[in-house]
C-alpha cells in the first residue's frame, strides 16, 4: 500500500485463504494491509496456495522467509505448505469483518463458495455462536455461477440484472440448485426474461439466507463477506428482507478470510515472542 516501507515494521504476516472457488492472500505489516492477491482456486490446493502468496509478495521485494508468521484457512487450509498454523474460516471471516468495517460488526454473514455462514461476533471480532446452510449448492457462490451459466449473464453482472426488473417475480425453488436450475429452464421456454428469471432466484437465495440469519439471531451491525457481498442483487434483497441496512466497506469484502488469517498470525507471533 501506497506510503508503506516494510523494511520498518516490527512484523510481517500473511494470512492465506484457500477456498473451494477462489483463493486469497493478504500481506500485512505491523496489522495493516500492505499487499494482496485473488484468484481461482486450482485442481491442486496446495500449488494454488503457493501461487496466491507469490502473486501477493510480487514487486513487494519481499519473500514468503521474510514473513514471521503464516497462517491458512479456508475449504484447503491444510494445503498452505508453508503456514504455521491453520483456523477455521468462521473464526478468520469474523476477525476480518472487524478489520474491514469496525468494531459495531455484531453479525457477519459469509457466502462461500460451495457454503453460507452466519455468525455472530464480540466487538472483538471474536466468534460467539455460527451456523451453516446444509450442504447444497443454493445460496452459495456456486450457485450463482451456474445461473449465471444457464442463463448466459457474467457472473459479475449477475445481481445487477436481476435488479432490473419492474416487479419482483416469485422465487424459484430455494432447496436444491439442480431444481432450481431446472425450474428456471421451464420458466425460460414459457417466454420469461433472463432478467426475470435472474430475479427469481436472487429472491429464493435471499429467502434461504434469511432463514439462516434468523435461526443465528441477527443482530446490528450487519455485514456481509466473501465474493457475493458484492453481488447488488442478492444484498439489497437481504436488506430489504432484514429491515436493516448493511454497514459500507473500507475495502474489499472478498479479503476477509485471509486478513483474519493475517491477524491471527501477528497475535500468534507476538505471543511466541512474549510481546503479550
């Protein structure tokens, strides 16, 4: 980051994120964001976690020896060679919301790749309670892209055409992704828009969501994390759903696994060297 000179910290760390979809990997120093990287996740974790490091340390003059302490989370946390420690990604997700958008967080809501958390968290950022959706692609990231797919819209733009429509469709089937897919290819024959057919499974996987929120117990500040925090489409549904608004974020939301991650691992550094 722009006015940093990491030959001057005191600590270096890095928090790597392997997840089922996409994987990160964030630099910090001395507790702040210095460097990151995103990208897909491979066929071979432990390859994709090397290559996110080194993409992140890239024209940063600094190597993954210089970092003082690693640690990996995520869906292949235990394929991150060179971590010296591995945490859930609930516990890492909930630590970077705090980072990302302030110490009020009391509910982060995490879409992952192939899963959806909900948890609740201290003004710490520390865990109180959590739940996850059953195993099922709908209401994950996963999810979204096979839509996208089916209905030949980039993923990228796939909340803000479901967004446009002038009233909201009832939803798709919220269960299982293969029925909501086949749903959306009948509705497709019978002459539906994509737009429509787009908004009617934003509006299913908002409805599962919810569910999850509300069985967790929401609570003020509410924020959202992983790579569907930016899909406008299903956060303004929970928004509106929720009656609550969401808190804006300082950086990007998709980071929050493994910044947690680097957090962890400047904590972890300073108590193996007695510093707390």
């Amino acid at each position: 980051m722009p006015g940093m000179d990491w030959h001057e910290a005191k600590i270096i760390t890095a928090g790597v994120d392997v997840g089922s979809v996409g994987s990160k990997a964030v630099i910090m120093v001395d507790g702040e964001l210095y460097a990151y990287s995103v990208m897909r996740t491979g066929g071979v974790s432990e390859e994709t976690a090397i290559k996110v490091t080194n993409w992140a340390l890239e024209g940063t003059g600094l190597g993954i020896k210089d970092l003082h302490h690693i640690v990996g989370t995520g869906y292949g946390r235990v394929n991150v060679p060179f971590a010296k420690r591995t945490i859930t990604e609930i516990a890492c997700h909930a630590r970077g919301a705090h980072y990302i958008y302030g110490p009020t967080v009391r509910t982060v809501l995490d879409i992952g790749g192939q899963d959806c958390k909900a948890i609740r968290c201290d003004e710490k950022g520390r865990v109180l309670s959590f739940l996850m959706n059953d195993k099922c692609a709908a209401g994950t990231g996963r999810g979204l892209e096979v839509f996208a797919d089916l209905i030949a819209v980039p993923i990228q733009d796939l909340g803000k055409v479901s967004l446009s429509v002038d009233q909201e469709p009832p939803p798709v089937s919220n269960t299982c992704v293969i029925f909501a897919k086949a749903e959306a290819l009948a509705l497709l024959r019978q002459g539906w828009l994509k737009e429509r057919v787009a908004a009617a499974y934003h509006a299913a996987m908002a409805d599962r969501i919810v569910d999850l929120l509300n069985r967790v117990g929401i609570e003020k500040d509410f924020v959202t994390t992983g790579g569907v925090a930016k899909n406008t489409g299903i956060v303004q549904r929970l928004e509106r759903l929720l009656g609550i608004k969401q808190l804006i974020p300082k950086m990007d939301p998709i980071l929050a696994g493994a910044m947690g991650a680097a957090l962890f691992a400047k904590a972890l550094y300073e108590k193996e060297m007695g510093l707390r």
